[in-house]
C-alpha cells in the first residue's frame, strides 16, 4: 500500500511538472496596436548652377591598313591629350571611354559584323574611334576646352553635359531632403487639422533616392565639329534642379 501511494506522489510531481512546463513556454500574443496612423509623402526641390561639366571627345581616324589606322590615331589622341593636361586639366580627370576597331566593308561603307551574312566581303578600311572623357571642374571654361580638344585633334564631340560634383549633390541633397520632410508635415498638419485630431509623434520614415538630372547640350550630341572654328564656342551652364523624397507615418490622437 505504502509503496502505491510513493508511485501516486511521483506520477503527480511529474504531471505538475509538465503543467508548468508548457505554460511557461507559451508567450502571450502582442496585443494589436491600438495606435492611428497618417501616411504622407513629401517632395523637395532645390535649384542650383551645375559646377561640373562632362564632355566625350572621339578621335576617328580610317585607313586601309589596321595598324596605320591605330598608329594615326594614337598620334591624335596624345596630341590632344597633351593639351588638355598643359591647360591645367588633372590627369584625373582625363579617362578614356571607350576604344573600338571596325572593320567597313565597301557595301555601303558598311561596318563588317555577323549580321551582313556573308563572310568573304571585302574590307574596304578599318575605322579606328578613341574616346576621351573629360570631366571639367570649371564650367566657364567648357567652350574653352571643346575648341581645344578640336583644334588638336579630336574630330567629334559625342556628349556634353552639365551636372554637380560629389560635395555638390551631397549639399543640395540634404538640402531637398529637408524640404521634403517640410512638406510632408506640413500635409500631414492639415489632414490631422481636417479630422480634428493632432500629430503626437512619428512612427516610421522611409528616404527616396534623389534626382541629379544631367543638363545635355544637345548641339553636340554625335556631331562633327570641324577643326579651325574661328569663333570660341559659348556654352552657357543654366540651372539644374535637385530632388528627393520622403515618406513619413505620423501617429495622431
């Protein structure tokens, strides 16, 4: 008998145990929040002179032999090269772009390539194109630089544009960022004014990524300047306008 109720005692000490056991490990649920939210979003602008400009200037240069091509080319290029570096623009900031070979068939002066369907068309000349991309840290003197650059060589302007420098964005980012934010509340204050109610705090804020645009000129765009231009050429920064955006929950009572 003593020994049924010693099992009795052990077999309840290990079902409390269990009870227990699982009551502590179970974890009460969040209780859901209670909290009344307004979702806005807010865009800043600020409007600024661009300080940098980007320029891509080509030497093209075509003969019947490939190695003549590249060597002619390779003169050009480090002519103008040359002058760009003695005008006071930092090795730095001179970058070759790109470089290509093509070889043209006398099919109406053609690029050779595997569309053309057929493999024995004769090469006429090779087309050698180099590059340059110069970025300029003083735009007043960006029609400076393109008559350079022609006048010692470089026979087409493929790009130009205005922008900002790294410090710039980062200035006028900040600056647009602010202004979104100021916007936003500024909604959100008159929603909240509009249902009677009244901003206690923020709840979450999400930051757009900002727009820097790059102001083209399109007078350059994939055109042949021709050397020997009596006129400087006048190119005019203008503005550029810099954006950012912010979307913001404000919790109101």
């Amino acid at each position: 008998m003593r020994g049924k109720i010693v099992l009795l005692g052990i077999a309840l000490m290990v079902l409390c145990a269990a009870v227990i056991g699982s009551v502590t490990a179970q974890t009460p649920e969040p209780a859901e929040s209670k909290e009344k939210l307004i979702h806005v979003s807010g865009t800043g602008k600020v409007t600024t002179t661009p300080d940098q400009a980007i320029i891509l200037f080509s030497v093209e240069t075509e003969h019947a032999d490939v190695k003549t091509a590249q060597q002619q080319n390779a003169e050009k290029m480090d002519a103008v090269i040359k002058a760009l570096k003695k005008a006071g623009i930092p090795e730095k900031d001179i970058r070759t772009a790109s470089y290509n070979i093509i070889p043209v068939t006398g099919e109406n002066n053609r690029p050779l390539s595997s569309e053309t369907g057929a493999s024995d068309l004769k090469i006429q000349f090779y087309r050698v194109i180099n590059t340059l991309e110069v970025t300029l840290n003083d735009v007043d003197r960006a029609g400076e630089i393109v008559d350079l650059a022609v006048e010692n060589g470089a026979n087409r302007v493929d790009r130009f544009a205005f922008t900002l420098s790294d410090e710039k964005q980062q200035q006028f980012r900040s600056q647009a960022l602010t202004a979104a934010v100021a916007q936003a509340r500024s909604d959100a204050d008159a929603v909240a004014a509009a249902l009677g109610k009244r901003i206690i705090d923020v709840k979450e804020v999400n930051v757009g990524s900002s727009y820097i645009p790059l102001a083209y000129d399109s007078r350059f765009m994939s055109m042949e300047k021709a050397a020997g231009v009596a006129a400087p050429t006048p190119l005019e920064a203008g503005e550029i306008d810099v954006t950012a955006t912010v979307s913001i929950s404000y919790v109101i009572s």
